[in-house]
C-alpha cells in the first residue's frame, strides 16, 4: 500500500513540476518572443498545458471525492475558456490590424 | 517562506499602482485595475480572508473592468495631457496625503499583531460563539448578515444609490431603441467560437452564481458575489448575442423594480423582527428557535442583496451601454446629414 501511495505521490510531484515549468516557461515567452502571436503561443501554454499539469498534480493529492470534482470542473472551465479566448485575442488582432512576422522580416535578435 | 510571497506580492501590486499611473492608454490602465484586484485577491487568500478574496476577484478583477470599459466606450481611449500647473498640484496633493497615510501607519498595530484591539474586542465573541448563537460554520456570513446586519444593510442601499446615480445622470435617453430593434445587428455576429463557447459556459455560470448564493452558510460566498457573478452571466449573453436581446428579457423597469425589492427585502426583515419586540435586524423572531430564526434571517437578506447587486449591475451595463448606441446612431446621422 505505501509503494502504491509512494508511486501517485511522485506522479503528482512530476505534474506539479512540470507545470510550473511550463508556467515558467511560458512567461519567460511572453517576454522574450517577437511578435504578438508568438507570444500569445507562449500564454496558451501557460494557460493550457501549465495549468492542466498543475491541476491533475493536485488532483493526485486530493483525498476527497468532492475535492477531485471540484478540480475536474476548473480543468473543464480553464480548457474551454482559456482557448476561446485566445482566438478571440488573435481575431481581434488581426482585425486590429497585426500581421504575424514571418520567416523573411524577422530580425536576428527578437526585437520588443 | 511565506513571508517571502506576501513581499513579492506586494511589490507587484505596488509595480501594478505604478504602471496605472503612468499609463496614459486607458483601456491598459482598466485592464491593469483588473490585475491589481487580482493580486489583492491572493494576497487575501493567503491572509487566509477568502471570502473577501472571493468578493475582490468578482467585483473588482471582473465586473467592475467590464462597467469601466464600457464607460471607455463613452469617454474616449487616450487621457488627455494635463496642464503643467495641475500636474504640480497633483503632485503636492499626492506626496501631501502620501505622507500622512504613512504617518498614520504609525499608530496601528504591527502585521498580523494578535493583541491589536481589533482581535480582543468583539472579534473572540464573534469567533467563539457564532456556532452557538447563529449555527452555521461560515462565521463571516453569520458576522456580515447577522451580527453586523445594519451595516450590510447600508452597503445594500449605497448599491442601489449608485444605480439610482446612474440612472439620474445617464438614464434619461429617448425611448427610441425599441422602433429598430431588428436593424441593429448582433456585435459579434462573426464570432461563431465565442458563441458557441458562451452558450456552454452561460447556464453553469448561472448555476454557480445560485450555488454562491445559497452556499454562503457553509463556504466563501453570499449576495455580493452571487449578484455579480449572475449579472455577469447575462453582461456576457448581451455582448455576445447584442444588447437589444438581452433587454428584452430584463425590461428596464423590470429589473429597476427587482433592484428596489432587494432593498425592501433586507429592511421588511428588519422591521418585522423590529414589530416583533426585538432589535432592528434581530432575527430570533423569525421561527421558533432562535437559531433556525437566525438561519431564515440570513438566507432572506442574503437574497435582497443579491437581488439589488445583480439587478443594479444589469442596469449600470445597460444604461452605459444604451448611452453608446445612441451616440453612434447619433454620429451617424449626422454623417448622413
């Protein structure tokens, strides 16, 4: 019984890190990527990925039924809203007139 | 360790502060309100003060970033240049009152002090015997609705004064919406996804305002959040499927009435218990034990505030929102003309 507690406790250890790396990475994208839609590439794994991980990794530690639920529901919430939302952010940068920088005008170095 | 989150987290409310002030884009400045309220609602959750958390991340990262955008429809984007005799004065004014704040902070007790007055005033009273008196296990709805009931009730009643002042102030537009109700198309009508999306999301965020509402006894929640959240819901529905819509089913006087009723919800249970004998919000009176006349009384001016939020949000959107149509109905006029 403890292998098996021994086991979902370093699964959810893994989650839990990976998550936050993606987290990391992803703001560490926000900050350093070209140009708007890369870097809203980089918010989209922090919102999706990043948050997933960390979900299912506290999921794993959860020792109530109606905790996992409750998480499951923010997992469902955060995978349905935060995608629509950055559509609706690409969409309406695109219609704000934002091109995405393709492979002939980006320069050597990622300007801001 | 965790001394260490509440520095960082105060620095970043206090690089957020910063930014605000020297923004002069202001759909950037709301959008960054919207993030300092976001990090206040952690810094609350650490203080362990959830149900303030809850109430500062749906009032002021939610929709209090809605109704200031859609005031920015009305005002403009860009603030415009101050004079430079009038940013000095600011300056004084600021650095003036800066200082006396920080004065201030000299006479209060230190951070998270359990001898503050604060904590051995009423504070233990309340603690240790809102199980016994009230009965349910969240003690700040039993403080918020019934020990401090007269002062919820006041902050029921700036609510609906600030809808009245917004009525007063922008609320008088000719009735001309309702002739060309079908010419004005849906603003998002390109958006499928996003209709798609909030026509899933709308239903579960109502139910969870209802669930906020009614589970206020037990968890973080009550008619503060509750209002928002289900405003909210249907400030979603306006702006995605137009607002026209969404008034046909809230009518302008319906939900005028529904905010006045919230109001006159809290204060006939006062009063009733106040023709009963007892004190003005005494809610003992209600049933035969005290206890369960406790837990009526809460859950009926629980539902008045939450009616008067949700109902005041509604009609601070729409009156915003109507002011917007008719200007740009009215510049269009005048192009044409």
């Amino acid at each position: 019984m403890s292998g098996l507690t021994g086991l979902i406790d370093l699964l959810s250890w893994l989650a839990l890190v990976a998550g936050s790396f993606c987290a990391l990475s992803g703001g560490v994208g926000l900050l350093r990527f070209p140009d708007f839609f890369s870097r809203m590439h980089a918010a989209g794994v922090m919102d999706t990925l990043g948050a997933g991980l960390i979900l299912f990794g506290l999921m794993l530690q959860s020792d109530h039924w109606l905790v996992l639920v409750k998480l499951l529901l923010i997992l469902k919430l955060i995978w349905l809203t935060s995608p629509t939302s950055s559509h609706a952010l690409a969409k309406a940068a695109i219609r704000g007139g934002a091109r995405p920088l393709l492979g002939d005008d980006m320069p050597g170095r990622g300007k801001r | 360790m965790e001394m260490l989150v509440d520095v960082f987290l105060l620095g970043l409310l206090v690089a957020t502060a910063v930014a605000i002030s020297s923004t002069k884009d202001l759909f950037a400045s709301i959008m960054l309100t919207g993030l300092y309220s976001l990090i206040s609602a952690a810094f609350f959750v650490l203080m362990d003060a959830v149900d303030v958390a809850f109430t500062e991340a749906a009032v002021g990262a939610g929709i209090s970033t809605l109704l200031m955008l859609s005031c920015m429809k009305l005002t403009g984007q860009y603030e415009p240049k101050p004079h430079r005799h009038r940013r000095l004065l600011g300056l004084v004014v600021v650095s003036v009152t800066g200082v006396l704040l920080l004065f201030g902070t000299l006479d209060t007790p230190n951070f998270g002090d359990d001898h503050s007055p604060i904590q051995d005033h009423l504070a233990p009273h309340y603690l240790t015997k809102s199980m016994e008196e009230i009965g349910i296990p969240n003690v700040v709805t039993s403080v918020l609705a019934s020990y401090r009931g007269f002062d919820t009730f006041g902050e029921t009643v700036v609510i609906l004064t600030a809808g009245i002042g917004v009525l007063a102030l922008l609320g008088f537009s000719p009735k001309r919406q309702s002739d060309d109700l079908d010419s004005l198309v849906a603003p998002m009508h390109h958006q499928k996804i996003l209709r798609v999306v909030s026509k899933l999301l709308i239903p579960p965020i109502l139910l969870f305002a209802l669930y906020v509402q009614f589970h206020g006894d037990f968890g973080p929640g009550g008619g503060f959040q509750a209002g928002v959240i289900f405003a909210a819901a249907i400030i979603l529905y306006a702006m995605i499927f137009g607002v026209h819509v969404a008034r046909q089913v809230f009518r302008d006087g319906a939900i005028r009435l529904l905010a006045a009723l919230g109001v006159l919800i809290y204060g006939s249970v006062g009063l009733l218990s106040f023709l009963s004998g007892k004190n003005f919000l005494d809610y003992s009176v209600l049933s035969d034990t005290p206890q369960h006349g406790q837990h009526w009384g809460i859950m009926l001016v629980e539902m008045g505030v939450g009616i008067t939020v949700a109902a005041v949000m509604l009609i601070i959107f729409f009156t915003f929102s109507a002011r917007v149509d008719k200007r740009e109905r009215d510049g269009d006029e005048n192009q044409r003309q």
